[in-house]
C-alpha cells in the first residue's frame, strides 16, 4: 500500500492511498485547487483514482471532491445522510460499508457531532497484515478526533446536542479500537474547526488516550468543556457550505 499526505490550505490534511500492485487509489478530502496534486500523485504511482471520498460537508474551506471525481472519473462519496441535502448526485456511503481498493480494505465508520455527516475511514491493508486476519492499520478522523484536540460542535447550530454527539462516536467507535491504531485527522494547528489542535500531522489512538485532554471526560464535563471554549466561526463558512452543498 502507498500513502501520501498534503498539507493544504485552511491548515487541511488531504489524502492519497491505496494499493499500487493493483493500481486503484482513493483520495480523501481534497481541497479545492489541489486537484493536479492527486493527479501527478497518482500518475507517479500509477494508479487509477477510482473514489473520491469527502469525510463530510466541509464548513472551512471549498471542497475539491467533485472536481477532482470528475477530472479522474472516479466517483464522488458522501455520508448518506446528505441524500436530499447536496445538489448533484454522489455516491451514499453507508455505517459499515466496506470500500475495497485493490488490496487496501476502508470501512465507513458514522461519527456524528462535529457535523450530523461525520465519518471515519478505518483501512486496512491485507497484504501487510496478513491474508488469513487481516487488520486495521489506520484511521482517518476528519473532523472527529485531532491530534490533541476535538472537532468544534457548533456549525449544525445545536452545539449542546452536537457536543454530546461527539462523545459518543469517539467513547463507541475511536476510542475502541486497539492502542497501536495509527490516526490521521483532517487538520493541524491553525485550522477553526477545532480548540487546541497540535502542529503533528499524525498520532496514534493510544497516545491520544494518554494526552488528550478532552478523551479522558466523562460526558457532562466533556459536553460543558466543548461547548465552553468553541472557536470563531470560519471566515465566509456559509458561502463555502452553500458552495460545497452545490447551491
């Protein structure tokens, strides 16, 4: 398997993986203008991008999902909670689905609260792990969990609601998957969509356990801490949702 990582603009992580014996690749949550990145990327691999995969409607920055879908002719995934909600068509990407790429496994995980589409992309390679039990290798976070931080839940405008939502998609689906799990969030320090977030570009599961100061509340103290120190809005958040929402 081969992965890359792009520091874009708005202090976003954008990635590209997959399985280059079998030449099929995915990018997750490209940023508007970066298209040429994952198309020189995938030309140097010599892959095809065959999904294009947006961990929700993002409220910070203009999405590259469907340029990018269009220009490599793979298709474009959202939650399906968006089914009705966005203006073009896409492809519903369902709680437990699983995404097969060559020999590179990714499982949808919904984790609502930072926004009500928020998901997780939990992969594995079969081919490094083993055939017989393969397991997860990593986990793209989104918006969910940061290194050293939490997504923001104020942006559905329920932040008490959202806060709460948060809890319990990291208590029942980040926080119980094994220690080793390495973690690759949506942002660095810098980004608004979330208080505190580190500089460090990657972690793992059991080190934000350990350090992570919001991970180790029980919910009212997490849900009171959340929602008592929520960043400014992003700048123009409602034209960039209005835009990445096809409106």
């Amino acid at each position: 398997m081969f992965f890359r990582q792009l520091a874009a603009r708005e202090s976003t992580l954008s990635y590209l993986f997959g399985c280059g014996s079998c030449h099929v690749a995915v990018a997750v949550d490209p940023v508007l203008g970066d298209e040429d990145w994952f198309l020189a990327e995938a030309a140097k691999q010599d892959v095809k991008i065959t999904h294009v995969i947006d961990t929700h409607v993002h409220a910070d920055h203009y999405s590259g999902g469907r340029a990018l879908a269009e220009r490599c002719g793979g298709v474009y995934c959202l939650h399906e909670a968006n089914v009705g909600r966005v203006q073009f068509p896409f492809e519903p990407l369902k709680d437990g689905q699983r995404i097969e790429v060559g020999n590179v496994w990714i499982d949808v995980l919904h984790t609502p609260g930072h926004t009500p589409d928020s998901i997780c992309l939990l992969v594995t390679d079969k081919r490094r792990m083993g055939e017989e039990k393969p397991e997860p290798w990593f986990v793209v976070t989104g918006d969910t969990l940061f290194v050293g931080a939490v997504g923001r839940p104020d942006l559905a405008g329920k932040e008490t609601e959202m806060a709460g939502q948060i809890w319990d998609s990291l208590q029942t689906r980040l926080l119980t998957l094994p220690n080793e799990m390495e973690l690759y969030a949506g942002h660095v320090a810098g980004s608004v969509c979330g208080a505190g977030i580190s500089g460090k570009p990657g972690s793992t599961l059991g080190f934000e356990k350990r350090w992570n100061p919001m991970l180790s509340l029980d919910r009212a103290a997490f849900v009171a801490a959340l929602t008592s120190e929520i960043p400014p809005r992003p700048a123009e958040m409602d034209r960039m949702v209005q835009a990445n929402l096809g409106n």
